[in-house]
C-alpha cells in the first residue's frame, strides 16, 4: 500500500491515488452529499402560490468550475437549498473551458451529475442544462431540461495544449450555433437568449435581436429570454419577450459564492424566476416556462404578463382589517404581504388618505394600515392601488382592486 510522501515537506504534502482512495470523499474533492447549516440566519426566498398552481423558486443560469464558475457544484446546491430554491441548473459553457488544464472533462454532462449527486437527498430538483456559448450574431444562448450536453458543441481540432482557453474557444466556435440550438431541440430542451444587453456583446447596453436570433425565434427554436441577469435590467428584452412570446426569465448567472454576489446581511438576493407549475415536478416546470407561466423578480422588482403577475399580487395582498375610527368617517384598512418583495403602493382611488400622501409600503411578510376618507360611512368601499414596483410592461404597472365591508 502506497502511504504518503514522508520526505514532502509539511505544507506541500502530496497524496497519491492510492492513498486518496483511503480518504472521505467529501475530503477529496468535495463530492458528496450537500450540507446546509441550520443555525445560519433564515434567507430562503418566499412567495406564495397562486390558484391552480405552486409558486416555485427557479434559477436557471449558473456556473462551476467545471466551466468558468469557481467552485465545485455541491457549493452550488448548498447554496440553492439556503436559498429555498426549488429548482436549479448549472449551466456550463460548453465552448469557454478556461479550466481545461486543471479540470479535463470530456463528458459535459460531468456538472450535472455532480450537482444531482450532492442534492440526491433533498427536494431540490436539479435540472440539466448547458450554455451555448458564440459571439453575436448567435450571442450566448442556454438549454435546459437536456438529455446529453455532449451533443451541443463539437471541437474537430481541439489544441494540443489544454490550457490555450481561446484557442479551444475559437476552435469549438467553427460549428455553426444553428446547428446546436437544433441538437438542443432535438432534445425537447427549453433554449432561451442570455443578458442580452450584455455590453461585452452590445456596448450600448441595449437589447436587441439580430436577424439569426429572429430567426431562431421564427422557427420556434428559441423558447424564452433573460429580462433579469445578475446586478442587470433589461426593459428592452422585456420589450422583445413581449413583442415575440418569448418566456421572461430572470437568472443569477453566479460564477462566484451566491453570498459574495448577494451579501445575505443587506438583505440582497439573487433573481430568481418564479414559475407557476401545476406539480412540484421538472416536467411540470418544463411545461409552465413553455406556456409563459413565469414572473422574475429582480431586486425589490416583480416582472411579468399581467395574466400571471396579477394571481400572484392578489394572493400575496390581503385586506385583513377594515374599520371605521370611533364617530369618524374615516376608516382604517390595513395590509397584509405573504411576500419577499416590499410591495409599494400608490392610492389610486377616488378616496384620499389621511396618514400617506398618495403611497406607502407593505414590508415582507408584514403589514401596513393606511387611513382612508371616503366621506361618509359606506356599506361597503372599493379602492385600487397601483403597485408600483410591478411591471406587466416597460411603463406599465398592475392596479390591485379591493372591496371590503368595514366594522
């Protein structure tokens, strides 16, 4: 039996692979089973679900070192599970290999694997997916809920030296995007348009499509587009998605820890996609981003078609109070958010408030009472509220319609 090098000094010691073999997995190279500290504050992301369907928690764009991302995916679930997700993929580029020295991996379905493995024993569902990686006129394109990854790139000459990251970039990038969009759909995968206004590709920072990516979107080979990526907004995507039906996603797109990026002591999280599923199931999600059944929320900001952003305002707002102040003819209603987001309100009604100018808030999973003057004592009130950091459009907000019987 090989042991270790006695005459490796202490702080360079090597082990051979015999004696890895001997050792704990999750003392290796950190495969295994994900651990989530429970004593670490709360920060799982809540929203509540919506008639006929479950509200679920989805990030479908991320990064390990299995591509340009730095750490192994069981960080990855680590984290989604703190997080509260209910669904996650890691999304390799299949293309851009800068740890190809370090990290030689002919089969490109090796992350997935990897992330499924560390969340085997959780209700996390992990979905396969890849980043098809081009410059534009194809731009970076991801597909998920895929079979085999290894189908969607081809490097016919890959460089001797595994470390020439842009050679090999070069190299993989000969075969044509259109080709691997449609080995992705080969594959029943949902393909959707990264940060387009990435400015990297668009120095503008403006989105827009070009001619290959409207005809993918003709062809119906391109399913959905990130409004949402990262520390980024785009209300031009948001304004392609809805000019073209395309799904609205919003996405993290980590490559470091979720925690650097999100510091969980500012109360910062990452965006996610809610998707609305019929079942806690990855073809349920599969199904519900095909039919449009998402709202982003990015930041303290909700993003969605109206059909689907209005359920989720009405079942996140409830009046759980209403009542006349003592020999008054004003009344106080008050708020109730099941939410993460801080819902901001502008009075829209033919009443004005007493306490609040025009607007107020109703924090996280708490509550709000605004003083209404309707002037005199009603049966019955109905009043309207814009929320003002909801979108359904770029100008657009969705007004919230209440009817209450006060004490």
């Amino acid at each position: 039996m090989t042991e270790l090098n006695q005459a490796t000094p202490a702080r360079s010691v090597r082990l051979t692979t015999a004696a890895l073999l001997l050792l704990p997995i999750g003392l290796t190279w950190g495969h295994g089973a994900a651990q989530v500290d429970t004593s670490a504050p709360a920060r799982e992301i809540v929203f509540p679900d919506v008639p006929g369907a479950s509200t679920l928690v989805v990030d479908l764009h991320s990064h390990s070192v299995f591509s340009d991302g730095h750490v192994w995916p069981k960080i990855r679930i680590e984290e989604a599970l703190r997080d509260g997700l209910d669904a996650f993929a890691v999304t390799e580029h299949l293309e851009y290999q800068p740890h190809l020295a370090d990290i030689p991996h002919p089969d490109r379905n090796r992350s997935f694997e990897e992330a499924s493995a560390a969340a085997a024993d959780t209700s996390l569902i992990v979905i396969a997916g890849s980043e098809i990686t081009r410059n534009l006129p194809a731009g970076h394109i991801n597909a998920v809920f895929i079979s085999d990854a290894n189908l969607l790139f081809r490097v016919a000459n890959p460089p001797a030296d595994p470390a020439a990251t842009r050679d090999y970039y070069n190299e993989a990038g000969t075969w044509p995007p259109e080709e691997a969009v449609a080995a992705a759909n080969a594959q029943g995968a949902f393909v959707f348009m990264n940060h387009p206004d990435w400015t990297s590709q668009r120095p503008s920072g403006i989105a827009e499509l070009s001619e290959l990516q409207q005809r993918l979107i003709d062809a119906g080979q391109l399913h959905g587009i990130e409004i949402a990526n990262g520390d980024a907004f785009s209300m031009e995507a948001l304004d392609i998605a809805l000019a073209n039906n395309l799904t609205l996603l919003g996405v993290s797109d980590v490559h470091d820890l979720i925690d650097w990026d999100y510091p969980p002591a500012t109360g910062a999280h990452r965006p996610v996609t809610l998707v609305f599923s019929r079942d806690r199931s990855a073809a349920g999600i599969r199904q519900a981003l095909f039919d449009h059944r998402t709202v982003v929320w990015f930041k303290n900001l909700l993003v969605g078609r109206e059909v689907m952003l209005l359920p989720l305002l009405q079942a996140s707002l409830q009046v759980t109070s209403a009542s006349y102040a003592p020999e008054t003819d004003v009344v106080n209603v008050t708020f109730s958010n099941s939410s993460d987001a801080a819902l901001e309100l502008r009075n829209r009604s033919d009443y004005s408030m007493q306490q609040h100018a025009e607007s107020f808030t109703v924090p996280p999973h708490g509550t709000t009472t605004v003083t209404l003057k309707p002037g005199q004592r009603l049966a019955s009130l109905q009043f309207f509220f814009e929320v003002s950091n909801a979108l359904t459009a770029p100008g657009r907000h969705p007004v919230l319609e209440f009817n209450v019987t006060p004490n």
